[in-house]
C-alpha cells in the first residue's frame, strides 16, 4: 500500500477528544493530510459518559480550544455536557475530518510509516502518528474488591452517574481525589457515606479575588511551568486542586465519615488504616486510572513496564508523538486549555520529518511497505 490508498494519510490522530482535535487545528494550516480516529460514536461522548453532575474547575474562559471559545459566561464554569458538545461543535466549525466509532486496538510499523488496525478491523496508514489518548483510560481497581461479597454493588468513576443507581443503605467511596470528593459530598445528601483518604491533598479556593485559580495561573506562569521545575515538582507531589467545600473539614461538617486508607474487605465489612470499620451495601473506586497502552506495538515506544517514552511529547521513535498526557510539557497540559499550545509545540517537529519523506518520495522511494 502506498501513501496514494484512500485509507493512507500523512497523519494519523489517534483520539477525538481535546487534545486530538486542538492537534487538527493546527495540522489544518499544514499542506498534509491528516484524520483523527475517534473510538466513541459521537465526539465529546468521553465526557458525556461522567457522572451527572460533574462541572469543570476551570472557567469557560480557560476551558476552551484555539480560535473558538465555550459559548456563554467567560467567567463562568461550564458543565461536562457543555464541553462534549463545545468539542462536536469545534470539529464541524473547523471542518475536521474524524472518523468515528474507530477505537484503534493495534498500532504497528509499516515500513518507515505505521500501520493502525481499528477495532472493526479497518486498516489506516500514517506517515506519522500522534497518540491522543491521554495518559489514564482504564479505571485502577484494588485487588481488595474481590473480597467484597457480591451482595455489595461496586461502580468506578467511569460506571457512577447519579445518587438513583445507588442501592440503599451506607456507601464507601475508596479515594479522596477531586472525583472522589465531588460525589461523596454529592451522594452525602441521600445516606451515610464513608469517604477513604490517601495521600496529602491540597484544594486551594476556585476563586481568589474575584479571579478564577486559572487566570492566575496564567498571569503567575504557574500553568506554563514545567514538571522538571522546582516548583513544579513541588505541586505535583500532593496534585492540587481547586474546589468549593472540598475541603475534608467541610465534607466532615455535612456528615461524612472521613476515614484513613482502605486497609482490608471482607463481605460488606471495610476496615480503614485508622482503625475504624464500616458496614456498607455499595463502594464506587476513585481509585484513579492507568495506562492502557499495550496497543502501541512499536518497538522502542514503551518502557520495560509497558509505559510511553516521550519528551514533551516526542517520541524516540521517529514519526512518533503523543500529546493530551499529564504534564506533558506544563502543568497546562492537563487541563483544556494546555491542549492547544501542545499541539503547537508538536507540529514544527512533525512536518520536517513529512517535507523529507516527501523528498524521498520524488526520487521513487516507497514509504508504506507492500
């Protein structure tokens, strides 16, 4: 197959969230070809998918992608729907091409290009691909929760919507991140909740004078500093986050049993490090997420311990990018609004490797293997 076949490109996207189509917005003023490949049937359904009531720490003045701001109140915060039907507006105001429901299960070399087999089975090609992912797509879930009797009803962050689903009587929340924290306070409302905490946690005000945390993030440089740095090494120990009456002392005031780590499970009994117990009829992991990147078989692109290598986003592998990862570059890189100026860190790295390729081209070389 060569780079002339309908389903070969210059570029693959790999991803149709944010962070893919914040790299479509920049290839546009390219003379390559590119497609994202989006796994979902709609874009914006990985955050559709959330629970129900999640809405952004950051304002719609930094929740938004290059050259199109988040309708409605700058200074407000948007909701997760807001943001997938922003992110489906965005692709068709810019004329993105996205191919959906093409969740890629096999990411191969093909000759000096690569080869994308989709889940459906469906075969693209790229001259160079860009892995938009993002770091963490499979929820992390303790080997404890086998010990649980299969009476108690478990969900994830990814399966939770609404307080409804819950069954009656006491719930656990295993994780005291912003996610955690967010639906133990939200499900508090309805009955006895158990909130188990982990490491340090700092939740510093949404807003201060007036100013939403990330405008000054963005006037301190603290968005743009880098996980290298000194102070950004110090934030990302304790991964700071902001939020109204997150506070563990607030979530104590309503009622939650604030415990220590989740220490052991047996039937509907959970025992927490600080020596407290509690009985409970349903648990939701907010255990955080890990990678999956086992579909990334090119060798030299992972770790021993199956991890993406990568620079701020470049690969040892040449023709090789990622971007959407957490603190790819800067603290930014994690949020909406550090989408846009990773994916115009990458470009000017991607289109001289396609320039040459193009001159090799000229004088009869092949890139894509028969």
């Amino acid at each position: 197959m060569n780079r002339h076949d309908t389903d070969a490109f210059d570029i693959l996207v790999v991803g149709g969230g944010q962070a893919g189509l914040a790299m479509g917005y920049y290839l546009r003023s390219t003379s390559f070809t590119f497609r994202i490949l989006e796994r979902h049937t709609r874009l914006g359904d990985s955050w559709r998918n959330r629970f129900d009531s999640l809405t952004l720490f950051t304002s719609r003045a930094y929740s938004s992608l290059p050259g199109l701001p988040v309708a409605g109140d700058p200074t407000g915060y948007p909701t997760k729907d807001e943001i997938a039907d922003y992110l489906e507006k965005y692709a068709a105001h810019f004329g993105l091409l996205v191919t959906l429901n093409c969740g890629v299960s096999r990411l191969e070399r093909d000759g000096e290009g690569f080869r994308a087999v989709a889940d459906h089975g469906k075969v693209f090609h790229g001259r160079v691909v860009v892995i938009a992912t993002g770091a963490y797509q499979v929820p992390k879930i303790p080997e404890l929760s086998s010990q649980l009797s299969p009476d108690v009803v478990q969900f994830t962050t990814d399966t939770y919507r609404r307080p409804a689903q819950l069954p009656g009587g006491p719930l656990a929340v295993i994780g005291d991140g912003a996610t955690g924290r967010q639906i133990a306070k939200e499900v508090a409302a309805t009955r006895q909740v158990w909130l188990a905490t982990g490491k340090r946690r700092i939740v510093h005000p949404q807003t201060i004078l007036g100013k939403d945390a990330a405008w000054w993030g963005d006037k301190l440089g603290l968005l743009r500093m880098s996980g290298d740095s000194l102070v950004g090494r110090y934030f990302m120990k304790p991964d700071p986050f902001p939020g109204m009456d997150l506070h563990l002392r607030d979530l104590r005031r309503i009622g939650i049993k604030v415990v220590g780590r989740l220490s052991m499970a047996n039937g509907n009994g959970l025992t927490f490090s600080d020596g407290r117990s509690a009985r409970v009829s349903s648990v939701i992991w907010a255990t955080g997420y890990r990678d999956d990147d086992a579909w990334i078989r090119v060798e030299g692109a992972l770790d021993p311990a199956g991890h993406v290598i990568h620079t701020k986003g470049v690969s040892p592998i040449a023709g090789l990018f990622f971007t959407g990862r957490k603190w790819q570059r800067a603290l930014a890189s994690g949020f909406l609004v550090g989408a846009g100026d990773d994916a115009a860190y990458l470009v000017p790295r991607i289109t001289p490797l396609l320039a040459d390729a193009q001159a090799r081209d000229r004088t009869g070389h092949e890139v894509f293997a028969a």
